[in-house]
C-alpha cells in the first residue's frame, strides 16, 4: 500500500490569516470541488500567506502486518533501478530508502553496527499477512534480479527496528564524522525513470568535487539528499559545496524535476525557484501573496521575496 | 490499489493566464515544494483564472490481473456499511460504485437486462493475480458479513465488461425512464464514516418528497449523485427538487461534508460555497481572483463571484 506525499494527505486546515481572520480550508469529506484549493495553497507556503494553526488529516488502519527488509548492491546505479522496477511493477511497497555506501560506513562507526559497507535499500510493505508475504517476494526477485544480495526481512516489531536502524541514525552518523563540522543538506526530486542517472551523475560529482557527502534518499517517490559534511569556517570548502549544490539543481531540473522535494524554498532557493518555474509563475505566486498579505508581514523575505 | 480523486493525479498544467502569459505550473517530480501550489490552485477552478491548455498527470502500469466483482444488498445501510468496513480494513480496492435498487430497475428496464432488482455494489481490483484473487476473497467475506449476496466475479475482460454494465448504463436508463424529461444531478461527499447514514437518511428524504432520484455513488471517496427525473415545466416539482437538494447539501455539510466532491461550484452552488466554508474564506478566494484576473474576463459570475 502506498499513502501518497505528505501534502496529499491533508484534508483540511485552520489558519490564521495576516487580516486577523481565521478560516477553515476544508472539511472532512475526501474529495471536494467547492471553490479554489485553499488547503493545497497554504501547505508548503512556509509561512508566508498565514498561521496553521490545526491540520486535519487522512488516516488510514493500522495494517494486519507489517515487513521490513534490507538489500545490500555493490553498484549504485543498479540499486536505483531496483527501485524504478518494483515500482513500475506496481509491488505495493509502503516506503523504499535509500542509504549509499558513505552513510553505511558513516553509520558503523556512529552506531557501532558492523553492516556490509555497500550501498543499502530499505523497505517497508503493509497490509495482510497473506499480501505482505507475497510483495516481499516479489521485491525479493526484483531486487535479486538487478544484483542485490543479502536480502532480509522481518515481519517482528523488534527486528524490524534492527533492520531499519541504519536509516534512522544516518543523519546524526553522518554528522559525527567530522567533529566540529556542520552539516548542509540538499533536497531534489526527479521522476522516477531518471532517478537512477541523477542519482549516479550526483555520485561521481561528490567524487569529483572532493566533498564529504553521503547520499540518503527517499526513492520511491523519486527524491533524495545530499548530506554534504562541512567546515563553515572553510571557504574554499564552501565555495566547493556550494558550486556542487548548483550543479545538483540544474541536473535535476533538467531531468523534469524540482529544486527542493520537501525542504521548500526558504531565502536560498529564491533564485532557484525563479530558474525552475519562470518569472510569470513566479509573478503570478508574488500577486498571490500580495493579495492575501498585503502588508508584507508574514514570514517577510521568504519564498518570493524579490533578491 | 487505490489511485486517489484525479485531482491528485494532476503533477502540472501549462496555463495561459488572463494577461497573456504562459505559465507551467510544475514538472513531473512526484513530490516538490518550489513555491506555493500553483497546481492544485487551478485543478477544479472551473476556467475562473485561466485556460489550462495542457496536462501532465501521473501514470500507473497497467496491471497484470484486474478483477470485477459485483454483489446485491436488500438493505441500502448495509450495503453502504459493507464499503466501509473494507476501506477501514485496508482492502486493495481500486473502486467501489454503488447503484441503488431504483437504478437498477432503470437499468433492466433500459438495457434489457435481468438483473435482481436490488441495490448492487460493484467493485473492481488490481493487483497481481495472486494479490487479486485474495482481495477479491477478503471483500467478498466482509460483503457476505454485510448481508451482501449474489457476490459474483471474473478476471476475464468480456465478464467484466458484462458485470459493470448496469454502472456505464445507469445514467442513460434513468434519463430514459420519462420521456420528455430531464435530468437534475446532484453531487455531495461526506466522510467514508458517516456514508451509510448520510445515504439512508438521503433515500428517506427521496421517498418522502415523492421524487423520482435513484442514488448512484463513488462510495469509495464518500460521493454519491441522486440523478433527479424532473420536468423542468412542473413548477410544483421543481420546487420540491429544489427544497431536496437544500436538504440533502446540510445533512452532507452537517456531517463534516462538502456541497460538491466533483461537480463544482458553478453559478448554482455559490450560496452553498459560502455556507460551506464562510464568508471569510470566499474573501479569500476572490482576492485570489481579483488578483489573478484583474478585469474579471475568465469565466465571470462563478465561483467567486458576489450573487
């Protein structure tokens, strides 16, 4: 079973608007043409045209089973390609995680783990037992069929945790290994026939360019991070990084994908967002906010601030 | 399987704005946060703020093995209550339509056929053949649960085509059943929790008022029509259409529904838009279409627009 994007679970919201007013977006009913999309408008606008003030969410059964499982792939590229398949196959996968080999051997040292130091996926499948069994079967051959080994997985609350572990302590793992740095992490997303290629074109640039970045993605939904290590004090490090980061957008959208997956555009990805979409649409979100917050006063400078 | 409403299967749209730009509102990254949903602003915007003059949706393989299945109830509660347990139970249906036993006597009448003059449940599932056959068994035993009987199914294309026959007929048999009539389609959705009562109290209301409106539904999302025979001359019966379908969009906005899950606000349902959401947040939409389309030259006096 697949839930979708966050945003697309999202019913409803309460917001505060900058005039003081405070409106409900929705209601509880799944579908609804009634007026303009007011929910889908405030979800991801960072802030800027009002306060959110309670959400109202889909929400689904605990399923009768849950599976985790792990496969290790020596070759990056045909790690992603598992995932493109399994997908394409229409294999209902709940989530697909990717960890490359410098967040698996970012994670042994961190957590004391002695995985395989390989390229990692991670998936997760949801429903009955009787289906489950099957999707993990099916996956099982996918992922054997494109080169992966060491296949597990547990349908066990606690073994899941063990195999899911790498995943939730990659971030910090990573963070760890250079004392004293910081971390700057970058957020793409491409469809997920070309996700493959940007992810193995992004790898050899992290190469080429000298930086400490691991990649760590959500695949099946055809984005991934970057989780770049560095020493702000450094410039010429920064320089590096930051000359890495626009190469990584202008790869994505030249795939048909997007600047930030998750993330949002914040300060940073104000030219970005410009370069994705163009300035008419640009415009058109600017006319937008000055509409709804003529005054300027929420989350000021942000999104489609002009630079 | 589930898809989701169309809605959410939209990625983005080329849309010629009312001063003559030409934007697109996104590219083809499953998940993106670039700026505020420009998107899901123009789906169901009814033509208001632009003409969206291409579409680029999300695609699904075809699957292996589709099954079709359709079964009777006796009772319209039961059959409604049998939809719910199944979506809570987290069955992989791809849809569910309900047609009430009223449509079903139009249909026999209309297409000839023989159907047994109950109220029927037609489903349909995808999958692999192995997680097909067993849904279908899972839905058929919480049908059966319901009181649902004369369960009947097939993966072969030509018994599909037969089992969903009366669903692609019924809007043809009901306009058929009084010559010289029209039709008056009503559309609200209410929470998959609440379907069953809004439903039956809906069907009471139908017998009550004396009209001719068989109920054909997308149970599954929580929608459901009455397609109403109405001769438009009958003034007597206009009104008690009319004074119907007042009632039936409060019970569904009683019940945490919307006015319209399809259909859209048009010029009729602008009071019931603003009953839905409030005077607050129609203000907020026609800020936007103030500010998107200035001289109010896209589809003037819907939606928005003050009656």
């Amino acid at each position: 079973m697949r839930y979708g994007a966050m945003r697309e679970l999202v019913l409803s919201m309460k917001v505060v608007l900058p005039n003081g007013a405070i409106i409900e977006t929705g209601g509880r009913a799944r579908k609804t043409s009634a007026g303009y999309d007011l929910t889908h408008l405030f979800v991801g606008s960072e802030g800027t045209l009002g306060v959110i003030s309670e959400i109202t969410l889909k929400l689904f059964g605990v399923p009768e089973c849950t599976a985790a499982a792990t496969v290790q792939f020596s070759n990056l590229h045909s790690a992603v390609s598992a995932v493109t398949a399994i997908i394409q196959l229409g294999v209902g996968v709940a989530r697909i995680e990717l960890i490359d080999k410098a967040a698996v051997a970012a994670v042994n040292a961190y957590s004391n783990t002695s995985l395989l130091e390989e390229n990692m996926l991670l998936l997760e499948f949801h429903g009955s037992e009787y289906v489950v069994n099957h999707e993990v079967a099916l996956a099982a051959s996918i992922l054997a069929e494109h080169g992966g080994t060491g296949f597990m997985s547990s349908t066990d609350q606690s073994q899941r945790t063990v195999l899911w572990q790498a995943r939730h302590d990659a971030a910090w793992a990573i963070r760890a290994q250079r004392p004293g740095s910081q971390i700057f992490v970058t957020d793409v997303c491409v469809p997920i026939s070309l996700l493959a290629n940007c992810i193995t074109e992004t790898h050899a640039d992290i190469t080429a360019t000298g930086i400490l970045g691991p990649i760590v993605g959500h695949v099946g939904d055809g984005n991934f991070h970057v989780v770049v290590v560095v020493s702000p004090e450094d410039e010429e490090e920064m320089s590096r990084v930051e000359s890495f980061n626009e190469r990584l957008i202008a790869r994505a959208l030249s795939m048909g994908g997007t600047c930030t997956g998750e993330h949002g555009i914040g300060v940073g990805k104000i030219p970005h967002l410009l370069h994705e979409l163009g300035p008419d649409a640009v415009s058109l979100m600017r006319a937008i906010k000055s509409a709804i917050d003529p005054m300027g006063i929420m989350n000021p400078g942000k999104v489609t601030a002009e630079q």
